[in-house]
C-alpha cells in the first residue's frame, strides 16, 4: 500500500539529514524515450531567476599558471595573482597543473563511456536509500521539489579505504584504472594548490605545513555530471546555484560546451569557458572559513543548451578531519583581525551542513558566522 500524501510528507520532514536523496527519473533517460518538446513541469524552474543565455563576457577571469608558482623567479607574481583571484573570483583556471594527460585522457573517455551506457547497466551503480554515493541525484527532499537537468554518479576516492568499490562502475573496463589514477594525479596539484593559496593569504611554517598535510590525508570525492540537450534551456537549470562546502573544488570539462557559471562580487553570472588541458578550481566554504572571508567560496551553477549534451568531472577536495574548520590563527594573529566565523571539528562542520534547511534563504555560511 502507497503512503497518502500528508503521511509522505510527514516522512520527509523527518529526515532531517541531507546525507541522502529521493530517487528521481533519470533525464538522460527522458531525453531518449523520445526529446520532449517542452519541458516537464517538475524542470520548469521559476523558482530560480532565469537562466541567462547571453551572460557577461568571461574576459575577467583570472588564469593561473603552476609553473610560475612553483618557479622562484616568478613566484611572488603569480602569488599575487592568485591572492586577487581568490578574493575576487573565488575560482580560477589553472594551467600548467600537472595532472597527467594519461589520468585526464582516461578520464574523458571513460566518464562519457559510463553514460553512453545503457541505463540498466549504470543502474547498477545505483545511489541506495540512505547514501548520496553512486549514480543517480543529490539533495532531492521533496517530491514536489523543482528538479536540475542533470544525472550524476558521486563516488568517494581517496583516502582509498574510504572507496565503495560495489559503487564504482566495473563498465567500462577501465573506468575504475581512470578513477583511481586520476584522484592521486588530483591530490598531487590540490596539495600544491592549497599551498600556494595558503603563502598567499601569509600562511607560513607549521601551519602551512599543517595545512599541506591535511590536504594530504583528506577526502577526495568526485561527482560526475551528465547533462543532457534540453528542449527549453532557458527555463531550465543544469545545477541550482550553490557553493561547495569542499576546501577546493577542481573540476574539468569533457567537451566544449560551456555551462558552468560563477557568480560575480557585483552579481552578475559570467560563464567560465572550457579551456583544453585547464582545470578550473574553485574554493570552497572550508576555504572562506580559513581565510576569514578574504577569499571566497563563490556561488556557481550549470545552464544547459539545446544542442549537445556536457560531461563535467568534480573533485570536492576536504583537508583532514583532525584539522578543525576555523579562521587562520595565524593570519588572525598576523593582521589582528577579529575572527568573522566559528571555529568547529569537521565533522560539527559537516553535520550542520546536512542538517542545514534547504529553503533557507540564508547561505549555509552566514550561519556559522560570530
Ligand atoms: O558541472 C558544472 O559545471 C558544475 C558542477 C558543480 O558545481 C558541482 O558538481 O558542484
Ligand atoms: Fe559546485
């Protein structure tokens, strides 16, 4: 017998946690039974400002180079670069990164490979009750909540205990070989990233080192997104805006299709064009937190386009656990500026975070400010 209505509801409410999500149709699915000329009503999204199709020109955005970090001779520039990048932007593309053309090569034919397949294969990797891990979607509460053009798998990878290798895809076959390479080519350049976002902000010494070390031993998480041509792209949304309540993010592009949009500090949503061989990073809450709101955790979403469909690989990169989630100390001590957040153990951190309410039109991090 169907739960009525009310006692669904009832059910919803209870669940409190966000560390799950109610199962919905696939798009990708959708889209092959047969394009629909219109779009389903659960996707038409007036709830969210329309998706702006000819957004500001992505002239502005910065670019950063690895190498010239990692150079003597031009490091104090580019560190410069960075420290406005990260205030300004809170993102950035990264050229020069070294994460291997091998783990990027894999990953863009293997990733792709996974959603060409068809959808009783990759219902084996599917998200089970209680989990936000495998194939399927993230933070759906509500059955009458308005829905992303998107289908995603989210797997764990690193630390390699961590893994759920009954999640992870043994189709195609070399899949697992490409998520395994690419995650510790990734942790490589997210533990070089963050040092040198930390030397930007005056991190020095232990607690730089404290910091490197962390990234080290953290979780790696990687979502991988599908999003289908869409028959109204204009009234649909590919990912909702958000932050990350990652350390970083890195993400890479499959194609070249743009999508992915961040918000700018004067409100303006600028796309972030897919450059060949660049990641592009962006911090997220943990980061904002550690610098005391001088860099930012900046919101981003996806749109969608009528033409083609796009594959985005995201790495959510988290320090340690044992490193607690705070403002610097240091550069609390070095400018003698007052703390603007709490600090919290990570998991307090994320715990709030799952338990934060959807609807709320507060951000997430204004709740953990003093
Ligand atoms: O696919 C994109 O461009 C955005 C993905 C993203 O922001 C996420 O998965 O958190
Ligand atoms: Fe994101």
């Amino acid at each position: 017998m169907g739960l009525g209505r009310s006692e669904k509801r009832q059910m919803e409410e209870e669940r409190v946690n966000l560390e799950w999500s109610l199962p919905v149709p696939s798009v990708q699915e959708l889209v092959r039974q047969g394009q629909p000329d219109a779009l389903p009503p659960s996707y038409v999204r007036d709830d969210v400002a329309p998706a702006d199709h000819s957004p500001e020109s992505s002239q502005g955005l910065p670019c950063i180079d690895l190498g010239k970090l990692m150079d003597p001779s031009s490091q104090s520039t580019e560190l410069h670069n960075l420290h406005s990048a990260c205030h300004q932007w809170g993102l950035f593309l990264l050229v020069n990164h070294e994460v291997s053309d091998e783990g990027m090569r894999l990953m863009k034919e293997n990733v792709p490979g996974f959603f060409k397949l068809p959808y009783h294969e990759k219902q084996k990797s599917a998200q089970r009750p209680g989990s936000l891990e495998g194939y399927g979607q993230a933070f759906v509460t509500s059955h009458e909540q308005k829905l992303d053009w998107n289908d995603m798998i989210f797997l764990k990878c690193l630390p390699s205990h961590a893994r759920n290798l009954d999640m992870w895809p043994q189709n195609p076959p070399k899949f697992r070989i490409a998520l395994d390479k690419y995650s510790e080519d990734l942790r490589k350049v997210a533990v070089a990233v963050v040092k040198y976002i930390g030397m930007a902000l005056g991190t020095h010494e232990g607690e730089l080192e404290l910091l490197m070390k962390s990234f080290w031993e953290g979780r790696y998480e990687v979502r991988m997104n599908y999003y289908p041509p869409c028959p109204e792209p204009e009234r649909a949304m590919g990912l909702s805006p958000h932050s990350d309540n990652s350390g970083i993010t890195m993400l890479m592009e499959c194609g070249n299709m743009p999508g992915l949009q961040v918000l700018s500090r004067d409100g303006r949503w600028v796309t972030v064009p897919p450059v060949p061989g660049s990641i592009v990073v962006n911090l997220g809450q943990i980061m904002e937190i550690y610098s005391n709101g001088t860099y930012r955790a900046p919101d981003h979403r996806a749109v969608v386009n009528k033409e083609k469909e796009r594959v985005s690989i995201v790495t959510f990169c988290y320090p340690s656990p044992s490193l607690p989630v705070g403002p610097s100390p240091q550069l609390l001590a070095a400018t003698g500026l007052t703390p603007l957040f709490q600090t919290l153990s990570h998991s307090e951190y994320l715990q709030r975070f799952y338990n934060r309410k959807l609807d709320d039109v507060a951000p997430f991090i204004s709740t953990l400010k003093l």
